[in-house]
C-alpha cells in the first residue's frame, strides 16, 4: 500500500476454491495502480498485487495446478497516476508492466485518444508480446497509413504444471468512438475471418475468452454460441469488463463468465475444475466441469490471508520495488498536492440527486455556473449541459488533491455551445436526454455502460443517430447487482453476537450471493440522469428569449438531434467553443477558490 493510505481492518471471509485451472484477474482499472488512498478496503497498490501473484504461482506451483493471470483492458484514464503526467501514462506503462501477465486485451478507453493507441501499440503491445490478444481490434500504421492487428489475433499454449492445451482469444466489444487510427472490428465479422475459424478447430482442452465485453453483452453471448456450435464439450473460460461490475454468468454447464469490477477494488479469482484433456479422454461429453468464482478486495490484510504468508513475508522484492516506483511517480506528478478541503462527502450514486449530497448536485448549482463562463457571454444566459458518465468518481470531506481533479474526472472533453438558441427550444434539450426513465423500463441491456443511458428519442430516432444508439451518456443503474464499497454506516450495525460488517459489495450473480470475500453489509443506491443542466445569467423578472446552449462536448453527438425534436433547425457549423477548458480544470479552479485549504 502506499504511504498514507489507511490500514484495513480485518472482516469476517470466504476462502479461495482453487482447481485445476485458476485465474486472477483485473479489470477497468482505469490507472488506480497505486490503490485506493481514502478507503482501506481498497488500500493495495500493483506492487502488492506482484507480491500477491508471486506467492499465488508458487501456491499453484506447490498443488501441482495452474494459474493464469489476466487484465482485460481500460487500464488507463481515470487517476492521477495515469492522467496526471505528460505524456498521459508515463509512469503506469512501466509500472503495470512489472506484472506477469498471461493473457491480456484492450478497452475502450485504451481507444479513445490517438496518443493512447499509439502508446498500447509502442509500448504495452510489445512488452506483452507473447500475451498480448487483439482479436478483433487493428491498428493504423502512422507512416504507411496500413492497417495491421493491434497484436496477435489468439494464441495457444500448454499450461505450466498439468500441459493443458489452451487457445486464448481477446476481443473488446462492438465500440466505435475509437480513434482514427485504430479500427474495430465487429465480433459478428470477425467471427467470420479464416484465422478465427481455424482457431475454434484447434481442439484445446479449455477456451480462454478474454474480453473487454460486459457479461451481459450480446458480444460473449455470440462468441460462447459460435465456438459451442464447433466444439460440444469443451470448457469455455470468460472473463471479460467494461459494466465495471462483479459478476459471474453461466452460459451452460461448461461455459461460465466472470468480470471483476473496477478501479483496482476488485481482484477477480476462478478456478475450473475436471478439465478433461482431450488427448486421454474420449468421453469428455460425460466430465463434469465446475467453475467458482471469487471477488477479493484488494487490500493486504485479504490478499496475505489468500496466499497464506504472514505479513512479513508478504512483500516480494519485486513487489516492494514497483510500489516504491508508484511512490517516486506519485512524488514526481506532485498527487498529493492539496487544492483545497472539501467540507462534505459528495456522491455519485451514494446519494439521491437532487440532493445535498449528490456531487451532480454540487457541480449544478455550485461549480458549473460560476466556472463554466466564456468572459465574452458571461452577461447572456445559458444552459449548460453534462453527462453524468463525465463524473467518475466520489469526493470524500477531506483534502482534495490534484489526483482528486482526475478520479472525478480524467477526460479532455471541453465545452462548446450554439450561441442565441430560442429558451423555448433550448429547454427541451435536457428533456429529451434524460426521457427514457430507468433503465429497466427499457429493452436495452442494463449491464452496458453505452446502454444504460436509454435512447433519449426512444422509438423514434433520427436515421444517423440510429446507427450510433449506443452511444449515449453513460448511465448509472442504481439496482445494479453490485455497489461500490464505502465505509459502513452506523445505522447499518449488526447484533452482538455477529460480527461487525463493513459496507461494501454484496454481489449477486448467476453463481448466488457467496462471491464477495469479504462478506458486508449492503449499501443503498440511486438512479441519476443521463445529464445534468446548469443554468446561469437568467434574468429576474421573466424567462429570457435566447439563451446560450453550452454543452460537454462529448455529448455533441446528441445535441443537434435534440434540437431538431424541440423544433430548433441547427447544424454542426452553428457549434463553436464555447469555454477551452476540461471539467478537470473547471472542477480544479472552483475548488482552489472555494474550499479552505486547511484541513
Ligand atoms: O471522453 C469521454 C469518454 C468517456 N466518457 C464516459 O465514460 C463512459 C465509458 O466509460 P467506461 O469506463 O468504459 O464505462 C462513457 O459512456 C461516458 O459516459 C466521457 O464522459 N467522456
């Protein structure tokens, strides 16, 4: 852990089952590689987790059995760490390189910025090379303009202690707002290639379907059927990402799934166990195969319980270097400096919105109005409209630090806006972004991130954005199977004769309720909207005429057919920039002059 992160405290656990074939695994960790600062439950940073899958090798070693580690992709974006230096990443490429990892793909965010493409294909790609998998993903070559794959398209090995045959794949879901220089390739199409054909025909005794892919997505749901189709018995391995949920789903008796959570809270763990080998057994149709699943915390006190060492012997000399690599990084980005200290602890989800509470709440009426001002407009009214996804994580009272300004909100999005828009259309906007209602009341897939935000023209889109329907603003369900942990609260307490809980994640899965290792109390979630609207410079007395439409310019994308349903007729040359500066930056400047610096 890192310096000032606080201890965890021990809670009751559910132990690891172990079988023939085991993962650990990450996900969506979105650069949190130096733990969680200011929760204890999350306090282990990426140099106790090489510690901890040191010591978990040498355990398989010692049973005779195997262990794959694997990371499926959206390592970056999200904390200082990552996004606090230039370039973004300069540290944690070489920091999360310090990890053996066996199997490994990308994530969106690995694809949203140009300079990221370029740095997975310099850099991650070939320190990984034989463990890197971009089945469905290209690359644009810089100098020839060819396209290429990412990385290898699968591979195949025989694991180290039992010589199982594996053939591994690695694909990231149907995601399009991926930069110019790479391309995605549908999981439909790709299905169809010769090398993917050929692979499902190598007759491995297990398939390992890494994927940045929630589970509930179409995309495993096609690849378990296609490879099922050629291949009647052999076990299928899942583990995939994205809806930055724990979760575990069987897709048949052979074929099961697991995603590990997000921002490094999560260290995922399955195990498969009667794993026939093709080359000794004929009846593999008759082996029983189990798979269970595991969702560790990540903090020390858990992960020395599960490879069984004390806490001495704990930390191993690679390990200790690469979190004292993380502590020289944070040092060098100046992560601990404090901007000011916020007075209350400001949720995402912990809290109704509208609410005092609601972090949505606070950049409405607090933060936006007062710094999202273009000086030239700031006597003209506006709206200004933001996603929710833009928001990624909690404020906790307390100090409030420049890595804070990023595990808010990491993105280079700015603001722009469509000046002297009639009040009357301009008002609908919002309406119509946020018309869907909760999600279930929709036919899309609540799992998915893109699709949790329903389509705001439901039934009714405009022909362009039908093509692009998933994208919209990022949607938090609050009746997800899972919740992000926080510490418990008082009223949550448990009788004398139990033990006290932490509140934290309290996962259901198509496996039951025993996943989490940690056993807490549950913890109360709310629905947000898809966006917020601020509005500023209105005048007294009656509602104003025109007012300024500004917006976030990642929802640019849904603006103009917005507007086009409220009656406006407005194209992308009316949208000019409107304020050049990130939300990083406004949230950082309305802090540095609002909060007191002490405390
Ligand atoms: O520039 C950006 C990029 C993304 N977002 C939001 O993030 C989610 C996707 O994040 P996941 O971690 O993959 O779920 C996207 O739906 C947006 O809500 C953004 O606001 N700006």
């Amino acid at each position: 852990a890192q310096p000032g992160a606080p201890a965890p405290v021990a809670v009751p656990m559910r132990e690891l089952e172990w079988g023939q074939i085991n993962f650990i695994h990450t996900t969506d960790t979105h650069g949190w590689h130096g733990g969680h600062l200011q929760e204890a439950q999350y306090s282990a940073d990426w140099g106790d987790y090489v510690s901890f899958t040191e010591h978990m090798r040498k355990k398989a070693d010692e049973k005779g059995v195997d262990l794959l580690v694997v990371d499926t992709g959206d390592r970056v974006e999200g904390n200082g760490l990552y996004d606090g230096s230039t370039p973004k990443g300069n540290y944690t490429s070489s920091i999360f390189g310090q990890q053996n990892i066996d199997i490994l793909c990308t994530g969106n965010h690995e694809l949203y910025q140009e300079a990221t493409v370029d740095r997975e294909h310099s850099i991650t790609v070939p320190h990984f090379k034989k463990s890197y998998i971009a089945s469905n993903l290209d690359y644009i070559e810089p100098e020839t303009g060819n396209q290429i794959p990412q990385a290898q398209r699968y591979i195949k090995f025989k694991t180290k202690n039992q010589g199982y045959t594996i053939v591994a794949l690695g694909f990231i879901f149907d995601f399009d707002r991926n930069a110019n220089n790479s391309v995605v390739i549908t999981v439909e199409e790709t299905m169809k290639q010769e090398w993917f054909q050929s692979a499902i025909r190598e007759k491995p005794d297990l398939f390992v379907v890494s994927g940045h892919v929630g589970l509930r997505m179409k995309e495993f749901e096609q690849i378990f059927r296609v490879i099922r189709d050629a291949n009647w018995y052999t076990p299928i391995a899942f583990l995939g990402g994205h809806a930055h949920v724990r979760d575990a789903r069987r897709f048949d008796d052979k074929a099961f799934a697991i995603a590990s959570g997000r921002y490094f809270e999560t260290i995922g763990w399955m195990s498969i166990d009667g794993i026939p080998k093709k080359s000794e057994d004929s009846a593999s149709a008759k082996a029983t195969v189990t798979f269970k699943r595991r969702y560790i915390d990540n903090n020390v006190l858990g992960l020395q319980h599960h490879a069984g060492v004390s806490e001495t012997d704990f930390l191993t000399p690679r390990g200790r270097n690469v979190s004292q690599m993380i502590t020289d990084a944070r040092k060098a980005l100046n992560l601990d400096h404090k901007l000011g200290c916020s007075p209350r602890d400001l949720w995402m989800t912990r809290a109704e919105y509208p609410n005092d509470g609601s972090i949505f709440s606070w950049l409405e009426n607090e933060v936006v109005p007062d710094a999202v001002v273009n000086e030239e407009r700031a006597d003209t009214p506006r709206l200004t409209i933001l996603n929710t996804g833009a928001i990624r994580f909690d404020i906790f009272k307390g100090a409030f630090t420049k890595d804070s300004t990023y595990l808010i909100s990491p993105f280079t999005s700015k603001f722009n806006y469509i000046p002297d828009v009639p009040y009357d259309v301009a008002k609908k906007v919002i309406q119509l972004l946020n018309s869907g209602g909760p999600v279930f009341n929709t036919e899309l897939d609540p799992s998915i991130p893109e699709q949790m935000a329903p389509s705001p023209f439901l039934g009714k889109e405009p022909t362009e954005l039908a093509a692009h329907s998933h994208h919209h603003p990022h949607f938090f369900d609050a009746n997800s199977a899972q919740q992000p942990l926080v510490a418990d609260d008082a009223d949550d307490a448990v009788s004398d004769d139990e033990p006290q809980l932490v509140g934290g994640y309290t996962t259901t899965d198509d496996l039951g309720d025993d996943g989490d290792d940690a056993v807490h109390s549950p913890i109360k979630f709310y629905n947000v909207p898809n966006c917020i609207q601020s509005q500023a410079g209105f005048p007294e007395a009656a509602d104003p005429a025109t007012v300024d439409l500004v917006f976030i310019d990642y929802v640019q994308p849904w603006i103009i057919p917005a507007l086009k349903f409220s009656g406006g007729d407005y194209s992308t040359d009316n949208i000019t920039v409107y304020l050049n500066a990130t939300l990083t930056d406004v949230i950082a400047g309305w802090v540095g002059t609002h909060w007191a610096k002490d405390c």
